[in-house]
C-alpha cells in the first residue's frame, strides 16, 4: 500500500512533463500546447490529494517558468505574449486548486513539513541517500553516466530548461532514493535531445 500513493507522483510527473515540454519548445501543434496548459490545475487538485508530493509538479512548473523568463528577457517579446507570464498563471491557478482537499491551504505546507521529519531519513530506506554499492541503483549510475556523456558529445548548448530538469532531479535523487524515478523522466529527455543529432 506505501507504494501506491507514489505511483500517482510518478504518473502525473510524467503528465506534467510531457505537457510543459510540449508548451516551452516550439512544436507545430503549438496552440494546442497551450491549451493543455489549463489541465495542470485539474490534475493538481488530483495529485494534492492523492500524494504529498505535489512539490513535484510546480518545481516542473519552475523549471520552465525560468527558462522562459530568460527568454523573455533575452527578447523583444512583449510580456502579454510571454510563455513566462501564462506559466505564473498557471501557476497560481496550481496553488489554488491545492488548497481544494479537506486540509484547505494548510496542504501547500505539507511537503516542506514531510521533509524535515528526521526520522524519515534515519529510519526509512527510501528517504535516504541512494547506495551506490546496490545492484537496483545501477540503473540510476548508467542514466546519470548517459546524461554526462550526451551532454559531452552534443552540438548544440544546452537549454536552461534541460540544465534544471538534469540538476534538478539528479539533487533530488542524491538526497533522497525515492526520487530517481523521476530522475528517470527527465533525464531521457536531455539525453534524446542531446544525442540524437550526433546519432
């Protein structure tokens, strides 16, 4: 049953990341990228009350956001039509759908209060740091290897956005063990986007 709850954290991370790569880079079905924007406050108001780790989806949700401020900056684009400003939106309208659970806005605090709970990294494998000497964390070594060596090998410099999602994610599964599942869902993309064209 402890794992369950995770698996809708593992789930809707990998939602959020298909919809806000799909917005930030320029795709053809860029219109519908947009809209599909307004499906993170719905799915927030699932994930807030399915699993604590909510966290997830707006550090996504920043991880883009700063990427497109820098490009709103480094532009003449005007701040209305910024990809910047619809993701500060969105992301007020995530904070708001958190607060509908029977908690109300006491839940915005509950992964900041979950996560400094001591005992949970004394006492719980998962929450601690993962063990490189393990045979499951093998995986997690060849992905972080295979990041390092695309990110090498490319041609092209990387993004801001890939550099967050790389850092990001690859600190969080430092810290944590229960965190290199979505490790695994960022990471994939920088290395597709990074290899491919030398492949």
């Amino acid at each position: 049953w402890a794992a369950r709850p995770y698996l809708v954290t593992f789930l809707l991370t990998a939602i959020f990341l298909w919809i806000l790569e799909g917005y930030s880079w320029d795709r053809p079905d860029a219109g519908k990228a947009k809209k599909r924007l307004w499906w993170l406050p719905v799915l927030m108001i699932v994930w807030a009350n399915s699993h604590g780790w909510f966290i997830s989806g707006f550090i996504l949700l920043g991880v883009y956001g700063i990427s497109g401020l820098k490009d709103l900056l480094l532009s003449k684009t005007a701040l209305r039509e910024s990809k910047f400003l619809w993701m500060v939106w969105i992301g007020v309208w995530m904070i708001l759908a958190v607060c509908l659970n029977p908690s109300g806005p006491v839940m915005l605090l509950y992964p900041f209060k979950t996560a400094s709970i001591g005992a949970l990294g004394q006492y719980i494998q998962e929450w601690q740091p993962p063990d490189f000497h393990s045979a499951q964390v093998q995986p997690f070594v060849w992905l972080l290897l295979a990041l390092i060596g695309s990110l090498g090998i490319s041609r092209r410099r990387i993004a801001l956005s890939d550099f967050l999602l790389a850092a990001g994610f690859a600190y969080l599964s430092f810290s944590a063990a229960r965190n290199i599942a979505l490790f695994a869902l960022a990471a994939p993309l920088v290395i597709t986007r990074h290899a491919a064209p030398v492949m």
